[in-house]
C-alpha cells in the first residue's frame, strides 16, 4: 500500500486525481440514490431508473479512470485510441445495467454487486489498451490481482451499506465506498504498469488528443449534472 501511495504521490497530478475522485462520488452517489427509487417503483417502470443508474455508474468509472490517465505524468507522448476508448464506455455502461438489473428485478443483490465491481476492474484494463505510447507496458501481476479485488470487495461493500440503511447516510456511505472501489482499483492498477520507452514501436495514426478526451469528460459530467436535476 505505500508503495501505490508513493507511486501515486509521484507519477501523477494530485489535483486530477482529487477532481477524479470528486467526479467518482458524485455519479456513485447519484446513481445509488436512483437505484434506490428503482427499487420503490413498479416492475413496469423500473427500466428507466436502471438505465440511468447504470449510464451514471459506467460513465462514471470511465470518466474516473480516463481522468486519472490524464493525471499520470510522463515526458512520453500520450494518446489514446478512440475505438478501444468508446468500447470501454459502452462496455461499463451495459455491464453496470446488467449488475443493477440482477439486484432490483431479480432479487440477486451480491451477484449484481459483484458484476458492477467485476466491471471496475475490467474496464481499467480494457481503458489501458486505448493508451497510445512509445513504450512497453511492464506489468505486475499481483498488483493487479490486488486491484481487481479492491475493485470487487468496495463495490460489495458500497451496495450492503446502500441496502442496509435507505436514508441518505447509507447513499452517502455507499457513494464513498463506491469512490474508493474505483479510485482505489484504478490507482493499484496504474502502480501495476511501468512504462518503458521504446521508440521503435509504431505510433498509430488515428488516436485522441488528450484535451479532446478532456472535452468528452467533461460532457460525461454535465450529464451526470442533468440527470441529477
């Protein structure tokens, strides 16, 4: 754990990370705040509380993630590419549907929990193949079982507190155990990878600037704002 903390500390802006983790508490909270009224409402019209419990979620680990990637510091070149960037949002998104959609309608609470924490960690990794760099990823596998299980083990424990206590505190304590099931997972993830520069891979053609996926971001962020209202 120091070592990711000093890793952290190291390689990254700690002002990104911060307003990473502050866009990770507000989707986590909004959206457990919907599936709390998905769970009030009839079966028939459950559907669209879920779809934006789930966009809120997925955006918001895809935003988290993509926002700490612009927080790591590095002399190299960064892009990203924009095909494998869209397919990990849409794959949270629609993972994080599914997780919510086996808690509410099919009374399967830890299998649902359990799909949206597999979902963390997963679209990390798939996030790290939109990287676009001259270097070599150099991985350490038991940092990166540690992320998948601190990716999992907060997730579970965000839904238990959110479905112990209805009120605002178990949102509230949800939506920070959710924060640190996704800044937690994407940090021990990062501290897994070290980047050696390579400058006879090839640089790809087609990749997103940092300020344009920056853009996206930010969007991602109005909408969370206006499902909110």
């Amino acid at each position: 754990m120091l070592d990711v903390i000093g890793r952290t500390a190291g390689q990254h802006d700690l002002r990104l990370v911060l307003l990473a983790a502050l866009l990770c508490f507000f989707s986590g909270f909004t959206a457990i705040n919907m599936i709390g009224r998905t769970r009030a409402a009839q079966a028939g019209s459950r559907w669209p509380w879920l779809g934006g419990a789930g966009f809120l979620t997925g955006s918001g680990i895809w935003a988290t993630h993509f926002v700490m990637v612009l927080a790591y510091k590095t002399p190299l070149a960064i892009g990203f590419d924009p095909y494998v960037t869209g397919l990990s949002a849409l794959f949270a998104i629609a993972l994080s549907v599914g997780g919510y959609w086996l808690t509410v309608s099919r009374s399967r609470p830890l299998l649902g929990s359990l799909v949206v924490g597999v979902t963390i960690g997963a679209m990390h990794y798939i996030g790290e193949m939109a990287v676009d760099i001259q270097a070599r990823a150099i991985w350490l596998p038991a940092y990166v079982a540690v992320s998948l299980i601190m990716g999992v083990g907060f997730t579970l424990l965000a839904m238990f507190l959110a479905r112990r206590d209805p009120s605002w505190r178990g949102v509230l304590a949800g939506a920070l155990a959710f924060t640190l099931a996704v800044t937690g997972s994407h940090l021990t993830g990062m501290a897994a990878v070290t980047y050696q520069p390579d400058p006879l891979l090839p640089v790809h053609a087609v990749i997103v600037e940092p300020f344009i996926l920056a853009t996206a971001i930010a969007a991602v962020a109005f909408s969370a704002v206006a499902l909110l209202s």
